[in-house]
C-alpha cells in the first residue's frame, strides 16, 4: 500500500495563484487595447484643434478672443466657414476667372511651379469625390522574388511610360509600415499583381498595425474588368 506523499507542494492553491495573475494580465491589457486607440484620437484631435486655434486667435481682436471666453475649437470653426466661403464664392464665375489667373501665374513662376502641380495634383486625387486613390488591394512579390507585400492598385500606366515597354501595367503603390503615406510607385504587369479579397479600409488596416490585425476576407475578386481605372 502506497503512502500518501505528505511533502508534495499544494499545487491546486499554486494553480490557483498562476491563474490569478494571468487573468488580470489578460484584464490589463484589454483595458489598453480598449482605451488606447479611443485616447490616442482624442489626444491627436485636440493638438490639431489647438494648433490651429494658436494660428488663427491673434488675428482677431482682443474683443472677439476665445480664450477669454474658454472656448476651445473656435479658430478650427473660423478656418471651416473660411474655407467653405472660398469654395462658394471660386463656384461662381468671378471665382473661376480669378482661379484661372491665379493658376496661370503659379504655372509661370520657375520654382513654385513644380510645387503648386504636385501638391495640386495630391489633393485632387485624395479629397475629389469621384476619385479613388486606392482602387484595389492586391499581393506583389517586394522587394525580390519569394517575398510577397501588401500594396495598392492606383491606376492603369499610360502613356510615356507604358509605351516603351509595350505590355500592359498598371500603377502600384507599396506602403510602408506604420505610415502608408509614404512608400513606393511601382508599375507592374497585370500578371505580377494577385488581388486579395480585401477592401481598401482592411488593407489599410493590415499595414498601419504591421500585420496585428489581420481582417477577414470580403468578397472574391478575380475579373480584372471590375476594377475601375480611369
């Protein structure tokens, strides 16, 4: 007949110790994962709201100074109506006669010309209500063979470019991870470039969390002639 063994460690009360502290592990970080993303936009938020309430309050009179009312986005609220006043009154023909003259002289001045195009050109495609900067998600062997990236179809290469090549290409854009603001233009042939069952949100997504989040697949995508390029 066997002993019971009267110097073995109580492991339930240990076992009960361990899962204890795992668990309020586990409660710790869900509370940084629930709070930090909410804080983090509400902190970005209020630097811009405060940086542009600092541009925009000396400019107006002392009377008028939100600061002495504590009010907090005033400036932001100014630039907005300011912005939208610019944008009624350029619809107009006196508007698109003087943005034509303005244009003509950025387009002749030799250094604020080349500025003037690309960040003109940035903003079209970006904020345009009928342009899509990012059209398709889709799968690119980056930067050698044998290592697949994420990247984005732009558009349809045309022009000086895809005529000396003389096969069809289409624009790619490969972000960089967390800022996919930056990156690189690559212009690749159609067979080069596999599209994921992804929408431009998700793949966004993927990149800025360098892989963390991983979205779930939308729909299939196999027809080329889906996928405006206009």
């Amino acid at each position: 007949m066997t002993e019971p063994n009267h110097d073995a460690p109580p492991t339930a009360d240990t076992g009960g110790h361990v899962t204890l502290v795992g668990r309020l592990r586990a409660y710790f970080f869900a509370g940084v994962l629930i709070t930090a993303p909410i804080s983090i936009t509400f902190y970005i938020a209020w630097l811009f709201v405060d940086f542009v309430d600092r541009q925009v309050t000396p400019l107006l009179p002392a009377s008028m100074n939100p600061a002495l009312w504590g009010v907090h986005g005033f400036g932001l609220l100014l630039v907005v109506a300011a912005l939208t006043v610019v944008g009624a009154l350029t619809a107009g023909f006196l508007g698109r006669v003087w943005l034509r003259f303005s244009e003509a002289i950025m387009q002749r001045t030799p250094v604020l010309r080349g500025i003037y195009s690309a960040v003109k050109q940035i903003f079209e495609t970006v904020l345009a209500q009928k342009s899509q900067a990012f059209r398709e998600v889709v799968l690119i062997e980056y930067p050698r063979r044998g290592i697949w990236t994420v990247a984005f179809i732009t558009g349809q290469t045309v022009g000086a470019i895809s005529r000396p090549v003389g096969i069809d290409l289409v624009n790619v854009f490969v972000p960089t991870t967390p800022n996919p603001t930056s990156g690189f233009l690559l212009f690749l042939p159609r067979s080069d470039v596999h599209l994921l069952d992804l929408s431009v949100e998700d793949g966004l997504k993927l990149v800025i969390s360098g892989g963390i989040v991983a979205p779930p697949e939308r729909r299939p995508v196999d027809d080329w002639e889906n996928i405006p390029m206009a």
